[in-house]
C-alpha cells in the first residue's frame, strides 16, 4: 500500500475545542409534513442571528463579570485577576461526585484490557490525564467556589487502581505544578504552547522516546491567541492573550489538508522514528506538534469508541490514550 502524499507544514494549527454553533434557518416544511418545532426553532435561529446579537451579550457579560463577579455563561466561571475557567471542572475542584470503588475498579481494568491487546500486538501504551486549569490555578477561582473536600478526589484514587493493574499513566501533575511558569491561558480552558511542550516532553520521555527538548529553545511571544472561554463569554471584546512560538517551531508534515488540529483524524510524517496512535481530546491541539516531531508516523484521532484496528492499519508501535481530567473519569465510566 502506497503512503499518502504529505503536506508540508512546519507550524501546528491551533483552534478551540468548544466553539458554539450557531442555529439553522428554521424550516416550516419538513419532508414528513409541517416542522411542529417551527416556533421554538425560529426563536432559537433570531437569537442568534439579530443585528448586534454579539455587541448585546458581551456588554450584558461584561456588566456582571467587571462589576459583580459573576458570569453571564452557564458553562464558564469568572476568576480573579481575569482568571476564566470551564465549569465542568467544577466537580473536579470541589471534591463532588465521588466515584465509588467498583466503578475505579472498572476504570482502571478497561485500561488494562486495552493495554493487555496493545501489548499482544507488540505496541507500547500509556495513558496520560492533561489536569484541570483550576486544579493547578486554584487560587484563581472564586471564593464561594473553594474546594470543601476533605478526602482523595477521583484521580487521585484512580491512580492507585492504575498502580494495581499494572497501566502505565503518564503523571503530569508534578512536572506542572513544580514548574514556576504559567502553563495555562488566562481565558482559555487549556494549555499554553509552553504547556504543551511541557506535557509532550514528559510523554515522550515517559515513552522511552528520543525527542528535542523545548526547555530551553528560542521563542517569540505574539498577543494573537483567542480562548474558547474569552469567545464564549465576550464574543465582541476578546482580549487576545500572549502565546509562546518556538524558533523553530515542531518539523512534522500533515498528510491531507486540516483546517485545525481539532479535526477528527489527522496523519503526520517527520524525521523521527516509529509509528504512533494517539486517541485524544482537545487538549492534543497544541500538543499534536510536539508528539508529531518525534514519530515518522503519527495519527491522532478523537473517535470514541476507540478503534484498537487502527494500530495494525497505521502499524503503530506505540498507542497513547489522553483525556482530559474533567472529562476522563465521565468518558470512562459511559464507557462501562
């Protein structure tokens, strides 16, 4: 089988994980008769479509962001200092929705079980858990939403089920928090380029994988990132923030045209060595490039569930599974 023609790129594509869709026209005649949620449909499509519908949501934000506190978005938290974060973290920093013992059990054995094909397929796999803003920025967080826990919270307890079956998990919380940089944007729910070189060398070295180290490579800096939460909250006053540009930046090609890094599946080709898959969310965004540099054969995919063909089809020597800490635990107990 012959190699897809490559497309030279040498930058990674970034783009939110979290962009709001705007509603359809509403259609009065549907195919089987008349749409019955012609009227709902309708208002749902003017909200989003009148004139200075954007002007009017940010000034209502900004009023009670600036002056109150609090946001105008169900799903985003106000911080302090212009601190913004993803509500769905929430649980995570407050301690809430503990996972009983059985349910970590099956967590950690559905790992095991997908590690136990890759290693019967002579494929290396680990595991790794990108952490919550908040879990690292707490004291940003609003004062009435401070943890009151006073145990062991999910993943914390997860990791000792992990321990117990033998997966390997890549931990990312100590390099992160023993790190004197801000690794996290301000008013987005994810990592930063540092983070994200970060995260990829400790990954790669996790792996046993030779790779460049960033620590110490020349960068710009360009005030030209846009945060999810920033878009959802002031669609017509973003503030762009700094993002840090390596000089040079991660040498990798794409093999098809890709709008973003969020796309669904993406194939990479390097220098490097090895072939690697890696299911991901989109925390792989900025970290695609970094993981891209390191392997002559890469696929990122963000299907679920995950398609353990893809690593005789992509002849992977490695599979890397990462989530989210505020979305793993959730996906993986559906998974049961």
């Amino acid at each position: 089988m012959s190699a897809p023609v490559c497309r030279t790129s040498f930058t990674g594509v970034s783009s939110s994980a979290e962009n709001r869709e705007t509603a359809k026209a509403p259609v009065l005649i549907k195919e089987d008769g008349i749409n019955p949620d012609f009227l709902n449909d309708a208002g749902a499509w003017f909200e989003d479509h009148f004139a200075f519908r954007n002007e009017a949501v940010t000034g209502y934000a900004m009023l009670l962001g600036k002056i109150f506190g609090v946001s105008a978005q169900q799903g985003v938290i106000v911080g302090k200092d212009g601190w913004l974060f993803y509500k769905d973290s929430l649980e995570d920093f407050q301690g809430t929705g503990q996972m009983t013992d059985r349910q970590l059990f099956q967590v950690a054995h559905t790992l095991r079980m997908i590690r136990d094909y890759a290693r019967k397929n002579g494929v290396r796999f680990a595991f790794v858990v990108a952490p919550n803003k908040n879990s690292l920025y707490g004291e940003y967080m609003p004062y009435y939403y401070q943890p009151f826990r006073n145990h062991a919270g999910n993943l914390e307890r997860l990791k000792k089920y992990l321990q117990k079956e033998q997966v390997h998990m890549i931990d990312l919380d100590e390099a992160f928090r023993s790190s004197s940089q801000v690794l996290y944007h301000k008013r987005d729910s994810h990592w930063n380029n540092e983070g994200a070189a970060l995260a990829a060398d400790r990954i790669l070295t996790g792996l046993g994988k030779k790779h460049p180290s960033y620590a110490d490579r020349t960068y710009e800096l360009r005030a030209d990132f846009e945060g999810d939460l920033d878009r959802m909250l002031y669609p017509a006053a973003i503030e762009p923030e700094e993002e840090r540009y390596y000089i040079p930046s991660p040498q990798f090609t794409y093999c098809e045209e890709v709008e973003s890094n969020f796309a669904p599946k993406i194939n990479t080709r390097s220098a490097g060595s090895g072939s690697l898959v890696v299911y991901r969310d989109s925390f792989g965004n900025a970290l695609l490039p970094f993981l891209a540099e390191a392997y002559e054969k890469a696929y990122f995919s963000r299907a679920i569930p995950y398609q353990m063909q893809d690593l005789s089809v992509h002849q992977a020597d490695t599979l890397l599974i990462e989530r989210a800490e505020r979305f793993c635990l959730r996906w993986l107990r559906k998974r049961r």
